[in-house]
C-alpha cells in the first residue's frame, strides 16, 4: 500500500492501482495521519522536505502517522481532499475532522499543530506536571478554572472547538485551580503566556459573553510579538488592535510598555515580498509601518527608519494613541490566503508602486483604463448608429417626394 521516500521513516502515500486510495480511505479511519500535499516542482515543498523529516523524528512516538502524497502523480486522490495549493499540510482525524494547517512551516509549529487536534479540544490538567512543562516551554494556552458548568463554561467549549487547529485549551478543576492560579477565583477564563497570566474581564467588553470571549482568545492567542506571513495576516487583522509591522531581517524587539500591549499587537516581517505588497510599495531594510486594523489606515514616522531609538518609537506609537500622528489611508482587501492593499498617499511613485506590487498596480491602473476604453467606444458606436439612422430618414424622404 505504500512505498518509502528517501527518509525511510516518512511513509509516502501511493496510489499506483485503482484500488489503492481507496484501501486508504479505509485504513485511515483507524488512525491519525498528518500528510504534507506536494508537487515535485514546486519550490516551496522542497525547502520543506527536510522540516517534514523533522517532524516525523519529533512524533514518531506519538503514534501520528506522517506522510506525504504526489498531487501530480496521484490527481484523483489529491482532487478527493480538496487540495488546490502546494504545500498543503493536512491532519486527518479518523473519520471525525481534517484539519488545513496553516501556520508557520516550522517543526516547532507543525508539531504543536498535530499534538492539539490529535487530542481533544479541551485537556484536563490532573497533576502539577503538565503545567509546569508547558511554562517551561513558554506554551501560549488558555485554561478554565472551576467545576465544568455553567455559561462561561459552554462557550468555552465551543470556542475550544473553533480554536483548536491555534491554541491549547485546558481545564483546571478546583484544586488545581486554587494551586497554581488562586488569584483569579473561579469560573474563570485565563491566558498564560510570555510569563504572564491575563484574565478574561467581560466588563471590559461591549458585546455579549460568548462574542467578547471569542474576541479576547483571538486576541490573545498571538505571543505579543509574532512573525507576521501571509498565513496569519488576516488572523492578526482580526484582532481589532494597531499592528505595529518591523520589517527586517531577523526579529529584535526591545522590551515592550505592558500599556501598549493591550492596544497594538507586534509583528515583525521577514518577507519583502509581503510587505512590499502591505506597503504597496518597495520598502526599504529596516521599515516601520502601523495599520489599523479597524479602519484600515496606516501609519508611518517621519524619522527614518534606522535612526528611530526606542524612546522615539515610544512616543510615535503614542502619538497614534492620541491621535495626532498623521494617517494614510489604505483600501484592503483580502481574502482567506493573501492580502492585497491600494494606498491613497499621492506621494507614492508610480514606479515604486509597480515595483512593490505589478499586479495590483496593474488592476488599479488598468480597470478605470479599460472602462473608459469601453465607454468612449460606447459613445462612439452610438454616434455612428445616429448618423446612420439619420441617413436612412434622409432616404425616406426623398423617395417620397418622386
């Protein structure tokens, strides 16, 4: 039923006969399988084979089976699954779910992926030892506190549910909730991580329970200053806060006010591709840009890039606050994988927008062309339509008078 790749450990999925996807659809119903769609050509899945072999040494005692199928070779099998990019990285759950993973492709994060939907959406903390491995290993994870009833505690699992494929979720009953987080009293919904533990207030929300705890988990489920791809941009959007955007080589960021991290959330980019297209422009290398992310305008400082301190970054990000800094306005749109913007900065050279973004630079442009094209051509046609109903009225009326 399978054959092996080159890392002997990686089972590739190979439905060479008729009968052989079939045969796994069954066999799958068993088991959990976390599979890696690929096509040979593509570049993006090469650079991700050796962290596929990582992953399969990282669980190859977790009893999580890790594949890889050909989508070229094996079309109908792929088409089944509904696959339409490469990579597409996909865990399969027995007959019960599938989950799309589209995190960062990183072991770290492709691991972490599959040990939370491998389990079920809430975990009970039952001894000290759990907790204290995922502090030391500085796990982002949400846990309720208090007997498992109630309202709060219903739409904590159905938001555990939704969440899943992001973030660990857990349950701590009374004596372990008065051990380790007795300062929060129970029922209670906490957050723990980067050291710290933040408590959901539903005072501090306008909406009603179920929506206020969906917005503060997606709010909070990010590390406060997170790689920003093109996976998660949209994510981060939906977070309602100012995305402060560093655009730079590798992530550095100096210690955060804790004021500013209920307002903004911090991200850096290591793509230039992705930020040129954020920016629509070519940015230059370090860049510092701020959207918000419910109005969709940005902000840029005046100071250059390379030569802002801290302290002025400090008071730039303030100056947002109060809202005197000055704002650009952006037109966003996107969609569930990619981000496309429109600024309205006439500052912005032309040349510099084609070279940011050619696509959309293209559409911008040649859309309002294209419609003024068909609408001088309408004119024109009917101009000429006139004209020769005129000329036939003209006929009309001469063979009349003979």
């Amino acid at each position: 039923m399978y054959s092996c790749s080159m890392n002997p450990r990686v089972l590739e999925l190979n439905d060479s006969n008729s009968c052989i996807f079939y045969r796994f659809l069954e066999v799958k119903k068993d088991g959990y399988w976390l599979v890696m769609f690929y096509a040979p050509w593509c570049a993006h899945c090469k650079r991700l084979e050796p962290i596929w072999s990582h992953v399969q040494q990282t669980l190859h005692n977790s009893g999580i089976r890790v594949c890889k199928m050909d989508c070229i070779a094996h079309r109908n099998s792929c088409y089944q699954f509904r696959i339409q990019t490469y990579p597409t990285i996909m865990f399969i759950k027995g007959e019960e779910a599938q989950y799309m993973y589209s995190g960062d492709r990183i072991t770290k994060e492709i691991v972490h992926f599959a040990l939370r939907v491998s389990n079920p959406p809430i975990r009970k903390f039952k001894d000290d030892d759990l907790i204290n491995t995922l502090r030391k290993e500085d796990v982002i994870f949400f846990t309720y506190l208090g007997e498992p009833d109630g309202l709060l505690w219903d739409y904590y699992s159905e938001i555990a549910i939704k969440f899943q494929p992001h973030s660990y979720f857990y349950h701590s009953p009374p004596e372990i909730a008065n051990k380790h987080f007795k300062e929060f009293g129970s029922p209670a919904v906490i957050v723990c991580k980067e050291n710290n533990i933040y408590s959901f207030n539903e005072k501090e929300w306008d909406d009603n329970l179920n929506s206020s705890l969906i917005r503060w988990v997606n709010e909070e489920r990010f590390p406060t200053f997170v790689k920003v791809t093109s996976m998660n941009i949209n994510s981060l959007i939906d977070t309602n806060k100012y995305l402060v955007l560093a655009v730079v080589e590798e992530s550095k960021v100096q210690e955060i006010p804790f004021h500013m991290k209920e307002l903004f959330q911090f991200g850096w980019i290591g793509n230039p591709d992705l930020a040129n297209s954020i920016a629509i422009m070519k940015v230059p290398l370090p860049y510092l840009l701020v959207l918000n992310s419910t109005t969709n305008h940005h902000h840029i400082p005046d100071d250059e890039p390379h030569q802002l301190t801290p302290e002025a970054v400090t008071l730039f990000l303030e100056s947002i606050i109060n809202q005197t800094a000055k704002v650009q306005i952006f037109i966003i749109f996107y969609n569930e994988k990619n981000i496309v913007t429109y600024n309205n900065n006439n500052l912005v050279a032309l040349t510099e927008m084609w070279k940011g973004n050619p696509v959309l630079t293209a559409v911008i442009f040649g859309l309002p062309a294209g419609f003024l094209v068909l609408i001088c051509y309408s004119i024109h046609c009917a101009d000429i339509l006139d004209a020769e109903d005129d000329d036939l009225d003209d006929d009309s009326g001469h063979e009349k008078k003979e």
